[in-house]
C-alpha cells in the first residue's frame, strides 16, 4: 500500500533544504563554494530527521556550489556536477555581480524519501541577466503547470522541448551519468509512489548511507524523450532543467529545481524560490509557485 504521507515527507525536507540556502546568503558573508558546504553539511548534521549527508554524491556530501564572476560565467557551464572539477572549491567566492548554483540532496532518514532543492541566484543588476532570469523561470512554471495525471513521461519532455525552443531556451548540456538516453529533465522520487519492497525497506532502517544513495539512484525513471511511465494519481518527480539563452549564450547557465507533486490527484508544485530570492537581493524575481513574502 503506498504511503500518501511520503510526498508530504519530501516537501518538507525540501523546504528545510530552502531554508539552509537562504540562511547561507543572509549571513552577510562572500561565500566561498566550500563555506557554502561547509555551512549547509553542518545544518545537516544537526537535523535529527535527515541522515548527515545528501544522495547525490559526489559532489562530497551530497552538496553544490558553483559560483562564477563576471564578465565570464564558465563555471556554470556544466555537463554534470559528478566530475571533480565541479566540486566545491575554496577560491570561488560568490561576489558582487556574480552567480551561484546551490544544491543540497537531503535523505529523510525514516522514510529514504529525499527532498532534493536547487536554485541559481544573481548578486547583481543587468537588465538582460534579470530578465533571462525571468525567463527561465516562467518558462519552467509553464512545464510544471502543465504536468498532470495520466501523461506519459516523454510527453512532459516533448512540451518542455516545445516550450524552451519557443522562449528562445535550451537545456542541450545536461548530461546525467545513470540515464543513458541523453538529456533527461527529472526523475521519480522513490516510494512516493509505491511502497519499498522488503529489501529496499532493511536497507533504509539500517541506515547505511552508502547502500540507501546508490539504492536512490537505481530506483529513479526519468523524464526523457523516450520514457513512457504514466504519471499516477500520487506521487513526486523533478522539473531540473539547466537552461541557457540560444540568442546569447554568454549569459549564464540557470538551473531552477522544482518538484511536481500530486497527492489523490491534487497537485502542488514545490519550488520555495522567494524566501532564497530575497535572501540574495533578488528581491524583484518572483516565482508564482511561492506565497508571497
């Protein structure tokens, strides 16, 4: 029997998760890709209902910054946060004018249910980066508003093609090392779903974070051009595109992570952007998923 509870467990996993980033940036602090870590693996270790480390690892612990200055924002330009070059590093300080990607994948630790919360934000002023900004967000609350019980998986990714073509978007350099098909936009949040098999329950009572992060990792189905799981009456998945700008790619990678939920056919997408918005100036960028601060 599935559990209903699980897709309650994982937004509030992902709204804990939210709520360390923004903590981070209202520091007041420049901080570096490694302070960021540092800061968001010691919140973990001090969560009782989250094991003390993230799934998606590497990057170490289960945790991401990537920050990069103007006038070049190369760094954000990459294919996947799995190679070393792209872990978090002490020299990469997130400025004035800058970006910065941050990520945590947070493990609810009775449940394996993870809560995973990402998010670009901007320290500075162009018009033209706010407002691709802008669009890539709006953008992807159009896919997710779209979303519901009884599509296919690769129907959701045709529209989102659709729709990034249309707003002049591309998320063309995402690459993920277990989904071989090429691009995907997000996965299924185990037992959200359905119930652990006994097996896959021992290994989340054991607690084993070794054994529960590479269990997460097999159990996912994508959303790809190629998928046909039919999206059921309850369940979570994410909506984790990394969009560029094909007029001028100069302008930096933006990846916003939202997670499409349904619980008995009631849908809620989670995003928790505007308290982390606020949180690092952005104060103009509001995401319509969000109660206004």
């Amino acid at each position: 029997m599935i559990n209903l509870d699980k897709v309650a467990v994982c937004a509030e996993t992902r709204t804990w998760a939210a709520g360390v980033v923004a903590d981070a940036l209202k520091s007041g602090k420049q901080l570096s890709e490694a302070e960021f870590s540092q800061f968001a693996l010691s919140a973990f270790a001090k969560n009782s209902n989250i094991l003390d480390r993230g799934w998606y690892d590497p990057p170490p612990g289960g945790v991401a910054a990537l920050f990069a200055a103007p006038p070049d924002y190369e760094r954000l330009e990459f294919d996947t946060l799995r190679k070393e070059t792209y872990w978090p590093q002490k020299d990469r300080v997130l400025g004035e004018n800058g970006c910065g990607l941050l990520y945590l994948s947070p493990i609810d630790k009775a449940t394996g249910i993870i809560g995973d919360f990402g998010i670009t934000v901007y320290r500075g002023s162009s018009p033209e980066i706010l407002q691709h900004f802008a669009n890539c967000l709006s953008t992807l609350e159009r896919v997710a508003s779209e979303a519901e019980v009884g599509m296919a998986f690769r129907d959701v990714h045709e529209r989102a093609q659709q729709l990034f073509k249309a707003n002049g978007l591309t998320n063309a350099r995402t690459v993920t090392w277990t989904d071989k098909t090429g691009t995907n936009l997000g996965h299924t949040i185990p037992w959200t779903f359905d119930a652990p098999e006994e097996q896959e329950a021992n290994i989340i009572k054991a607690g084993d974070i070794n054994q529960i992060k590479d269990l997460i990792s097999n159990k996912r189905l994508y959303v790809n051009a190629q998928e046909t799981f039919i999206i059921p009456e309850t369940i979570a998945f994410s909506l984790e595109a990394r969009l560029e700008s094909l007029k001028n790619p100069a302008l930096p990678n933006v990846f916003f992570h939202f997670v499409i939920a349904f619980d008995r056919r009631k849908k809620k997408v989670l995003a928790n952007y505007n308290e982390v918005f606020d949180a690092a100036g952005m104060k103009e960028l509001r995401c319509s998923f969000d109660k206004l601060v």
